[in-house]
C-alpha cells in the first residue's frame, strides 16, 4: 500500500525543526509522503498538491480549517495538530466531511502541570514574593515572610478536571497537601477515584489556601471567578491562573490584590497581551509570566514525538489514541 501523502500547515516552517528532530522526522518520512511545501502565516497559499493531501499536520498559528479552506483538501482524511487546543483551527466543516482529528493536547498538557505544581510550592512557601522584597530591600530580616506559610497540611483548589488538572493532582501526591476538586460534569465517585474530594465552588473557594484554575474558556465559564467568588477566598490564599485569562475578572482581582488581601499568579490574562501600563503589571502581590507555562524549549519535542506516534497509529491500524469529536468543542479548552 502506498504511504499517504502529508503536508505541513503552521506559523512558521522553523517551527518544524523545533517540535520534530531528525528522529521523529526520520519516522514520520517512514510513515507518509512529506509534501516539501509548507503553509505558514506569513505565506498561507495553498499549493495544487494540496488537492493530493490526506493528512494534514497542523500546529500553533495553522489556518482556520472551515469550508473554503478545505476545498483546497479534497483528498484530506485527517488532521494531525501537533499543539494544543483545536479550537482555534477545527470547524464543523471537517467532521460534515468525515475528516478525523487528533490533537496532541495531552503532551501539551504535562508542562502546564509542572508550571502549576511549582507555582503552588513556591506561592506556599511565599518565595515568590519574599525573593523580590528581599532584592528591593537588601534587608534579610525584613524579607523574611510572617505568619501562616509554608505547604505542609495546606489545601489546594483545583477547579477543572482537565487533563491539567487531573495530572496536577497526581503530582500533589507525594507532598502532605490536601486537593479539593470542582468540575460540574464529575460526580463525587468520579472526583474521589481522582483523589480529591468534590466541592462547589463556593465550597472550595472558602478552604483552599491556594485555587488553581484549569477549566476552558466557555461562555459559561467566562468570569467565573468574579467579585463574589473572590470574596469568598480565604485570607492570605492564592490564586493561579494558566488556563484562560477571561475566567478571572480583572478588575475585581485588581481590587482584592490593592488591599492586600489575595495574591496571585497569571500565566494568562484578560486582557492578553497586557498593554503596557495595564495595572496588573504593578499591582501588589501578582506574579506575571507571558503565557509560558505550555510547551516550548526542548518540550516541544514531547509534542512532536506523540504526534509521528498518533499517525504510525492511524496508518498502520487506522486508530487513534488523541482523537477529538465535535461533541468535544463543548467542553475542551
């Protein structure tokens, strides 16, 4: 049988090198007929051996695969996104022609948890903080932190049973914290087989001294955590951040963070980017980093190596692991 013929749609052609090395490129070349054009952002047009494609291999800045964009892909079986949400990239139109999808989301998934994991370590030993008062200040003593701190015997929120949150509990294991676990669509039996009990919202907001947010980005949940849910959070607790910046309402987090009250981590933010001189970026008590807690460096590899991983699995038994339904929209990231 003839290897399928593939091509590469993405922001940038470099970016190849960066997810695939010579290794998995050397299997994917195995596997598929590697179509030497790339469609990239900066020049999206779509050659004619586009009408030949049968596998599609998409990754971060990839065109809006919709009606029109597929018709340059008559032939296309399956899209292969070697990033993470589909979102941005999937239409109706791919499932209306029975196009199957895969996403390497899980791959995606496992530096976000460690970024989490980190975060919630060092937001309880309160180093984040302390480091910066003690480099402003120069003064041991007066850095030092007071009260209540440290991870041992504290409670960590985690609202969303995403693959992030479920491997963010995983990695809670080994340390003396306790998780508590809010996801409307699991029941109790679920969430305890999880290893953290079920909670309400409101509920886990009031315990956990430190919240962390893991849930997509759906009309339902955007500003889920308002000035209320804010108000409910425990004196001293921390909030972190690294799914979408429109669950948080920014202004009513500013407002907690002026008084001291909460602290907070965002990998992600509304808006996003920040513009210079957004005040988050000198509010008390927030740690910003630009969006980096998902795959990049050397993690990209990880994503590439599960992606020539799916689509052996597809060409050789027509199977896949990662695949994504349209019924997932609804839900997913």
């Amino acid at each position: 049988m003839n290897a399928p013929r593939a091509m590469f749609a993405l922001e940038d052609a470099a970016l190849i090198g960066e997810l695939f090395g010579a290794s998995d490129l050397g299997r994917l070349r195995d596997l598929v007929r590697l179509d030497p054009h790339v469609v990239t952002r900066a020049d999206p047009r779509v050659p004619r051996a586009a009408a030949r494609i049968e596998i599609l291999i998409t990754g971060w800045g990839a065109p809006h695969l919709d009606g029109p964009a597929l018709d340059h892909w008559p032939e296309l079986r399956a899209v292969f996104h070697a990033a993470g949400s589909v979102k941005r990239v999937v239409s109706p139109a791919l499932w209306e022609r029975g196009i199957r999808v895969s996403s390497s989301a899980a791959a995606n998934a496992l530096p976000v948890a460690e970024y989490t994991l980190s975060m919630i370590l060092l937001s309880a030993k309160r180093a984040l903080h302390t480091a910066d008062a003690f480099r402003r200040g120069q003064d041991m003593a007066a850095a030092q932190p007071r009260g209540r701190f440290g991870a041992y015997g504290i409670t960590v929120g985690i609202v969303g049973a995403s693959r992030i949150g479920r491997r963010v509990i995983e990695l809670l294991r080994p340390f003396d914290i306790t998780p508590v676990l809010y996801d409307p669509s699991l029941s109790a039996t679920e969430a305890a087989d999880l290893g953290a009990p079920l909670m309400s919202l409101d509920g886990l907001l009031r315990v956990s001294d430190i919240v962390s947010l893991h849930a997509p980005s759906l009309p339902e949940t955007r500003r889920m955590i308002g000035a209320p849910q804010l108000a409910a959070m425990r004196d001293g607790a921390t909030l972190i951040n690294t799914a979408r910046g429109d669950l948080v309402d920014t202004d009513a987090l500013l407002a907690e963070l002026a008084h001291g009250r909460l602290a907070a981590v965002l990998d992600v933010t509304d808006p996003e980017p920040l513009p210079p001189g957004h005040p988050l970026f000198t509010a008390p008590g927030v740690t910003l980093t630009p969006h980096i807690a998902g795959s990049l460096g050397n993690e990209l590899s990880r994503v590439g190596h599960q992606t020539v991983d799916e689509i052996a699995r597809y060409v050789s038994r027509g199977s896949l692991a990662f695949e994504i339904h349209r019924r997932d929209l609804a839900t997913i990231a």
